[in-house]
C-alpha cells in the first residue's frame, strides 16, 4: 500500500495551497519557494493522474478533483498531527530529566537514583550531567540540582542541603606521616586544593588561628576529583560534607578534626521553572530529596 501513497511533502504543498489558493503564500508558509510548490504539486497532479487545480490568468482554483482530495488531505493531516501531540505529550509526561553538577552527581545523586526509580516507576529518569547554568525556556528540563548561592535566573530554587569543610584523608596517608595530633600538624602534609573553591586552606587556617603553612599539593579543577585524591593517599583534601559523608561512613578517610568545620557560603538546591511548585515531577523529586537528606543525616 505504501507505495501508492504520495510524498508527504506534496501533500503539504498541496494542502497549503489549496488552503490559501496561492501558491506564492504557500510558499511563504512552508518556507519554500514558489517553484518547489509548484513542482511538488505537478508532482502530486502526475502520482494522481488528474489536475488538482486550474490554472487561471491571475488566480489558481481547485478542480473537481481537488476539492475531493482537499477534503481528505485535510482530514487525515489533522489526525496526523493530533496524534503526534499526543505521542510527544505522553513521553514528556513519562520522561523526568535532571540535570545535576559533576561532583554532585558522582558523589551523591547517582548512588540514590535507583530508589527514585523504584518509588515512581512511572517516570523514565535521565540525568544530564553538567556544571554549566541551564535555560529552562530552551530546554526539556524538568529538575536542575545546584551548588550555588540559592538565586538563578528565571527560576525558582529550593536549599536541600547546607556544607561545612573540614581536613580528610585516607587512614593510610594518616598512618604516613605518624598520625595528626593537632591542627598545626598539616604542616608537615601534603595539601589538596579544589580549584575555585571559595572555603579554602587558607581561609580553614584562619578560622583555626594558624598562619596558613603553604604547603605544595595538587589542584582538582571539581570536588569530587579532590576527594577521589584523597581517598588514593595523595594528601589532606578539605572535605566538603555532603561529598565525602559516605566515603567517610565506609572508612575510605577519616576526619582527624571534625569539630573544625568552616562553614560554606554555597548549598545544594533544587531548581526548577518559575511557577511549577505544584508540578507533579517537582513534588515527586521534592519529597524522595528531602527524605534522602533524612535518611543521610541518621546514618
């Protein structure tokens, strides 16, 4: 049967066409030009074997033919269209995209989503992975997750969790250089910066009243990349909190001064478009992130 069938593209010529009753508006419309209408009609007409319209001396009109097919053509593009928004309507309502930044995403989103999927099997879940700001107006975004100053463009966010830094390492870089009794003691260590990064070692020494030693160590350009540093033994990496909870729950660091954490001016939010509080998805996501960060703080 399909073989019988027209190219869709002269049915919209002729659809357009018969329509305006111009081929030149046609043309305007479909962003063609008025030779390539009327190919893709002559086209239609030879397929047929019958004109469609009349060509007169400063005006088109439909044949006999034409309006019998005009009638058809319109109908079932119609139903065509009305289908395809219904299609494309129920995978955007199935679909859930995240975007989430690097550090956060490797550190904490991804070893949870399974029990996001598992409480709304309704959703198919994609994770765009990205530190760069998203424009909900050209995107298909539904959700971003931020570490920022809690205020983005065009948007409305939400603080689902606060940071504090603090020194980490591994046990076996601990065990290197002979334990760290007291602050002053990373002197002596090799020190991991996250490049950017506002809660610095020279702003942790200062809130510890110490001159900040200037010790050499690595740069790691996000905070996860620090972290992984830190796990392998390369040095003393300052600890974002959220980041480094679960490898310090696992044993991979340790945090030889715990209670000396500066606390950080940027927090995790949830992001999302201007007026969707009320969205299904944003409720969704509100609600397992804010029993996730429960869940966290109790382990």
């Amino acid at each position: 049967m399909a073989e019988h069938l027209p190219p869709l593209q002269n049915l919209r010529a002729f659809e357009a066409t018969a329509r305006r009753l111009s081929m030149t508006l046609a043309a305007e419309e479909l962003h063609l030009t008025h030779g390539a209408i009327s190919r893709q009609i002559r086209a239609l007409e030879d397929h047929l074997g019958t004109p469609l319209f009349r060509r007169l001396t400063r005006k088109i009109e439909l044949t006999d033919a034409g309006v019998s097919f005009y009638s058809v053509v319109t109908r079932l593009l119609s139903e065509l269209a009305r289908e395809a928004e219904a299609i494309r309507s129920r995978s955007e309502t199935q679909r859930l995209v995240i975007s989430s930044g690097v550090s956060f995403a490797s550190r904490w989103l991804t070893p949870r989503l399974h029990r996001l999927m598992a409480l709304h099997p309704e959703f198919d879940i994609h994770l765009e992975v990205t530190d760069n700001w998203v424009d909900f107006a050209r995107s298909q975004l539904d959700i971003a997750l931020r570490y920022g100053p809690g205020t983005y463009p065009a948007a409305t966010a939400e603080r689902i969790m606060n940071e504090t830094v603090s020194p980490v390492c591994a046990p076996t870089y601990l065990e290197q250089v002979g334990g760290l009794a007291k602050p002053a003691d990373l002197s002596r260590c090799r020190l991991i910066h996250e490049v950017g990064m506002t809660a610095t070692w020279e702003r942790w020494f200062a809130m510890v009243n110490l001159p900040y030693p200037e010790a050499r160590g690595p740069g790691y350009s996000h905070g996860s990349m620090s972290i992984e540093a830190a796990v392998r033994g390369e040095g003393v990496a300052l600890g974002r909190s959220v980041l480094v909870a679960e490898d310090l729950r696992q044993g991979r660091l340790v945090a030889p001064f715990p209670h000396a954490k500066l606390d950080v001016e940027l927090g995790y939010d949830l992001v999302y478009r201007a007026g969707n509080q009320h969205h299904p998805k944003v409720q969704a996501i509100r609600t397992w992130l804010a029993d996730e960060v429960l869940k966290a703080a109790s382990i």
